[in-house]
C-alpha cells in the first residue's frame, strides 16, 4: 500500500518536471526571432586611378559599408564619365560619379548620346567644381590654347568627359583635331607621356589639385594654361555647364601663376535598380560622414548639403530629396 502511494507520488513528480521542462521550451520558443540583414550590393563606377573620382569613390564605399547593415559597397575604376553612364545603363554598375554636362547630354539624347538617350538615372548630389586643366612643362614654351596647332595634344581617354571637354575648347579656339596630333590617354598615361616628352599638352579634367599634375610637378615645372576672356564667353554661351574658375599660384609646386580656365560639375548619380529607401541611406551616410570624403582628397572639403542639389541636370532620386528636406 505504502509502496503504491510513493509509486504515484513519485510518477506525479516526474510528470511535473516534464511539463515544467516542456513549458519551458515553449517559452524560448516565443521570443521573436532575429531578423535577418538583408544584403545589399553597390557598385560604384569612378575614374582613372590617377583621378579625383577614385579616391572620392572608395571613400564612399568605405562609409556605406561601415554606416547600412548589410552593405557590400565597392568602387572600381573606370574610364569615367562616359563609360560610367553606360555602365549605369547596362546595369553593371548601381551609381557613379559623373560630370554635369555629360550627364545632361545622356539625358537628353545629344553629343556622344545623339539618339542613344538614357533615361533611367537620378542624381544623388552635387558635389563639386571639376576644372578643366590644360598642363603642360614650363619649358615646353607653351603659352597659350592658340599655340597648339601642330602639337602633340592628349585630349583625355576615348569617349571621356575630359575628351569633350578638349573638343570643345579647341573648337572655341578655332582648333580642330585635325590642326594637332590627338592622342587618347588617361590622366596618369597623360602625366607619363608629358613627363617622358612624348605630349605637349594634356586635358586634365579634375578638382584641384590633381594628383596626375602633382606627380608631373614632382619632376618638372608646369604651367596651367588660362583661356582668354572672349574663349570663357564663347564657351559659357554655348555650353551653359561652364562657369569660369581660377587654379590660384601653388596649387602645384613651382606654379607661379594664377590661371584662368572652365569648370563644369561632378555629380554622383545612381539608376532606377536602386530603390528610394536605399537611396537615402546612402545620401545620409555620405553627408553625415563629410569628414571621411575631406580626408579622401582636398576636393571633399569643397562637398556640401547646401549645395548638393545645385547644376543637377536630372531629376534627384526621391530618397535623396526626402534627405535634403530634412532639417
């Protein structure tokens, strides 16, 4: 009898426990399961090693992946505006940085773009003056833009920015590539082919100071040519992108002088693949991470909130809109 109650005693107890043990597990099993990042794959198409775009877009990959969960950001170099437009287009790259005019050409289906119009990209920021500059070694004798007929001329990479940006100062100077032997290089094959005497001139689109003309002024002396005031008119009126700068003495070594040239407006832009609310994580992590484009290249003290929607020649993305709004 006595065995019997201990007997189911002892069975009760045994239930108990299970039951505690099972309710338990139920109850770890309410807690809310962790939610999974989603990742999220940028390209960033830049420019020639030797660039501003390059550093400035590393530099940008680098605060993305540090600043939006799940962010795989990277940045590869390109042969610039041009060729990143269409890399925007083809979809092998999600945003790049570009020159205003270019991009305005591509939209509307003009120059390089004639009926090859793109449609699908937005702007993400303005961001700062890109000069035009026209270097060539101080013992070269060079003086002037209207001293180039007969001359060795590198006019930027085939289909780049900076390879219109030659054309159409030339043009304004009454110079055809038939009056100079064009060659088709990159800032850094520029700055090597100026260096070894193979060049004359070389277009050098960038904000200053550049590193392909620091590294030509590392060895020799050089001079920024400056345009007349009638070309800067000349080309202003026909070219509205164009606003007149001055690259002040020093800007490299052995730089006596100021000189006088053009600027249009690099700009960073994405394409329809990246949806709004990813855009404006991007526009916030960037601007709120200033310190890191400063620290790139000097031209990122130059970027601003203020004047991120300034010479945008397309529409802005509505999630970088929806950032600027905010106070």
């Amino acid at each position: 009898m006595e065995w019997g109650k201990f007997g189911k005693l002892a069975a009760l107890g045994v239930a108990m426990t299970f039951s505690a043990v099972a309710l338990t597990g139920c109850g770890g099993g309410d807690k809310p399961a962790e939610k999974k990042v989603e990742k999220k794959f940028i390209n960033i198409a830049t420019g020639g090693t030797a660039g501003t775009y390059y550093p400035l877009g590393g530099a940008m990959a680098e605060i993305l992946n540090k600043t939006i969960p799940g962010m795989n950001a990277s940045a590869q170099s390109t042969g610039a505006t041009v060729a990143n437009i269409n890399m925007l287009k083809d979809g092998s790259v999600d945003m790049a940085i570009v020159q205003n005019d270019i991009t305005y050409y591509a939209a509307n289906g003009t120059e390089m773009f004639k009926d090859k119009k793109v449609t699908t990209l937005k702007a993400i920021a303005a961001l700062y003056p890109e000069t035009v500059q026209m270097v060539t070694l101080e013992k070269s004798g060079i003086k002037s833009i209207a001293e180039l007929k007969g001359k060795r001329v590198a006019v930027g990479a085939a289909g780049s920015g900076t390879e219109a940006n030659a054309r159409q100062i030339l043009e304004a100077a009454g110079i055809t590539y038939n009056d100079i032997t064009v060659q088709y290089l990159s800032f850094g094959e520029a700055a090597n082919a100026l260096k070894d005497g193979n060049v004359d001139v070389g277009f050098v689109t960038a904000g200053f100071p550049t590193s392909a003309i620091q590294d030509i002024a590392s060895q020799h002396k050089v001079r920024i040519l400056s345009l007349s005031k009638d070309m800067i008119e000349k080309l202003t009126k026909k070219y509205p992108f164009y606003t007149q700068i001055t690259v002040p003495k020093g800007t490299y070594a052995g730089f006596g002088e100021d000189a006088t040239t053009v600027a249009v407006q690099a700009m960073l832009v994405c394409n329809d693949k990246v949806k709004d609310d990813l855009a404006y994580d991007i526009t916030k992590s960037i601007f709120t991470n200033l310190d890191k484009l400063k620290a790139a290249h000097s031209v990122g003290k130059l970027i601003s909130k203020e004047a991120a929607q300034k010479g945008l020649p397309i529409a802005v993305s509505a999630g970088a809109e929806k950032f600027y709004k905010e106070k």
